[in-house]
C-alpha cells in the first residue's frame, strides 16, 4: 500500500512539473510585460527583439478579464504582433467600481500604453473585443477610424455599422449561442454583407466557429486563427507592408490542458499523502445515509439567500468585481 501512494505522488509530481513546463512554453520567445503604473492593470505581449510591429488592443466581456482573453494574447504575440490586455473597471485586478460610461476612456487608455511599447508601429492598429467588449471596440473604431485598421468583433453586441465603417470587420460567434449568430448576421448585413476588399478598408466576414457557445469561444483554436488571420490579411495589403508580420503561426493555445493536468496532479498528490494529512477518521460522525438531499435543496437555498440578501446589500458588484463577490457568496451560502 505504502508503495502505491509513493507511486501515486510521483505521478502526480510528474503531471504538475509537466503542467509547469506547458504554461512556460507559451511565454517562450515573447516579451511579456505586467503594467501596474496605470490605473488599469495591463498585460502586453510582444516577440522578443521585435520592432515595428502591428499593435492589437484586446477587450473582455462583462465578468470577465484579461486572463479569459490571453489565448488571443499569446497566439497575435507568437505571430509578430505587439498585443495589450487590461482588466475593466470592476473586473478581474481592478478594484475601481464598474461604470460603463468609462469604458471608452479605459480603452483610450490601453492605446495610450500600447503606444508607448518599443516594439509598435503607431501607424497599424487593430482591436479585439469580446461581448460588451465587441461593442466596445466596434464604437471605438467607427469614432476613430484613423486610428484602427481592423475590427475583431467576437460575440458581438452593437454598433451603428455602415457598409464603409468601421474599417475592415470580422464578426465571430459561437454555434452554440444562437442569439449572437443572429444579432452578428443581423450586423454583417448592416455593414453592407460579406466583402473581401480589405486593401480600402472595406472587408466584412463573418465567421461562425463550430461546437462552442458564449464562453468557450474564447478557447477555440478556430476563433484565434480567424482573428489572426484576418489580422494578417490586413496589414499585408496596408502600403506600409508587403508581407504579413514574421512569426510563429503554427502555435495552439493548450493552458487549458495544462491547468487540467496541474488540478488533476494536485488532487492525485492529495489523495497520495491523506493517511498522513488527515487523522484516523474512527469514531467520527457517520454522514447522512441520504446525502443527495442536501445536493438537491443547497442549490436552491443559496439562490433563496442571495435572493434574500439583494433587498439589503449590492450584489453585481459585490467584493468591487461583477458576479464574481455575489458567486463566492452563493457557494458560502451552497457549501
């Protein structure tokens, strides 16, 4: 028995250490810088040595963060694009409480900082967003055409698009979230149907990835290599370039697998050293015989409470991050 468990943690230390070395792959070849002097907490990611490079603005949906966006991050900064990613007013990092209305200032911001890496080329500027963030980026650049050569819209809310306007649209959603394939097709046909004519600024596609939904989407290897090339197709035809950026495209973002294995690793390390955690279990309570019925009510006796608790404190924004506070609460409340 005793050798088992001994197994049994060597595995589980070989599955973490592997999980260690997969993430580190990702950052392998790239500048990777944390900007905390701002007010918003930034991400950027770059090729190492790399100079005037096309620059990339990424926004998240609503609840989510930059680290829900950096499959876009390490695929765009593989291939030879200099990539920033922040975290909202009241989301993931930052503690400042969310409104709306600063969104747009919050995304001037990023280029601002984008603006002042080494590694940019001022002169060719796309964005990125996801969900509230889409539509963010889609008004950004139909006020600022100027400044962005390309729009990636994924799960894409709203703008007032014109066949002209913003310059080079790609739409993206998930098959498996209806709504937003009918709002983006809704969306491609306001901005005068599909076109091909990136060289004027004029391209629309609409990409419609298989087998994911509003979330998962963001993990798709079909959804990064749509962006990237649309991205690509861009600044390859802008007068400034001939050939799309230099770098790595056959990389695939795996952190997925890697974090699943590094879970898997610590569970199995867990389960190896119990005998040695836990005390000897005798004379312990016996759990119910139904324990089923305490999995059945607890789900909705956490709601009840939440629901309970909404008429006394703020629940959004509980914590001063959105859904995240009022989630911990509802698994305090679950058990």
């Amino acid at each position: 028995m005793k050798k088992r468990r001994i197994s049994l943690l060597l595995g589980a230390l070989a599955l973490i250490v592997t999980a260690w070395v997969g993430l580190a792959a990702a950052r392998a070849g790239l500048v990777v810088r944390s900007l905390q002097d701002h007010p918003i907490p930034f991400i950027y990611l770059a090729p190492r040595q790399a100079t005037s490079v096309p620059g990339v603005i990424v926004a998240h949906g609503f609840a989510g963060s930059k680290q829900l966006m950096l499959g876009y991050g390490y695929v765009l900064a593989r291939a030879g694009y200099g990539v920033i990613l922040g975290d909202f007013n009241g989301h993931g990092a930052n503690p400042a409480p969310f409104d709306r209305d600063t969104l747009p200032q919050m995304l001037e911001t990023a280029r601002q900082v984008l603006l002042l890496q080494p590694e940019v080329d001022p002169s060719r500027l796309a964005l990125l967003g996801h969900s509230m963030g889409s539509g963010l980026a889609m008004n950004q650049a139909l006020a600022h055409p100027d400044r962005y050569q390309a729009t990636v819209a994924i799960s894409p809310t709203g703008a007032a698009l014109t066949p002209q306007l913003p310059r080079n649209l790609q739409l993206q959603a998930g098959s498996g979230e209806g709504p937003f394939v009918r709002n983006a097709q809704r969306l491609l046909q306001q901005a005068g149907g599909e076109n091909l004519n990136l060289k004027e600024g004029l391209g629309r596609e609409l990409v419609v990835v298989p087998r994911v939904e509003h979330i998962s989407i963001l993990f798709s290897d079909r959804s990064h290599q749509a962006a990237l090339n649309w991205l690509d197709r861009t600044f390859a035809i802008l007068p400034e370039s001939d050939q799309p950026p230099e770098g790595d495209r056959s990389y695939r973002d795996r952190r997925m697998v890697w974090y699943g294995l590094h879970l898997l690793g610590w569970i199995l390390a867990l389960e190896s050293l119990s005998p040695a955690i836990a005390p000897s279990l005798e004379g312990r309570p016996r759990p119910s015989r139904r324990p089923w019925i305490g999995l059945i009510l607890s789900p909705f006796l956490a709601a009840a409470g939440l629901w309970a608790l909404s008429f006394v404190i703020s629940l959004p924004d509980l914590g001063g991050i959105q859904v995240g506070g009022a989630l911990g609460l509802w698994f305090l409340i679950a058990g």
